[in-house]
C-alpha cells in the first residue's frame, strides 16, 4: 500500500535537494515525487513511511506532515 509524505520547504530547491539526498542514501524506494511552489509530496510503501518521517523531520529548513 501507498502512502504520501507532505513537506513544506524553506529553501525552495535547495531543501528539495536535501531531502532527495537523504532519502537516496538511505535508500528509500519513492512511487512518486511532486515539488509545487514551496511544497513537496513524496508517495512511499507504507513500510517506509516512519523512515522517510524520521529522516526528513531532522532537517531544519523541512516541516513534515503525514
């Protein structure tokens, strides 16, 4: 099962970019992926949706809602 990760950027591309950084290295299958003015949606397996919850909401410039 899908689910979707919504995220509110600071820095616009460059917090895009730290957070497709992080989800790489931690190597994260994303379904998909949508960047929309200063918002990122992110649509994840269910069994990594606490992991990509937990790696993005250490970064400062990303607010992260489920």
């Amino acid at each position: 099962m899908k689910k979707t990760v919504n995220a509110r950027l600071t820095s616009g591309m460059d917090s895009f970019l730290r957070a497709m950084g992080v989800i790489r290295r931690k190597e994260i299958y994303l379904h998909g992926i949508s960047m929309s003015d200063d918002f990122l949606t992110i649509t994840v397996r269910e069994e990594d949706l606490d992991n990509v919850l937990a790696h993005l909401s250490k970064l400062a410039d990303i607010s992260v809602s489920a």
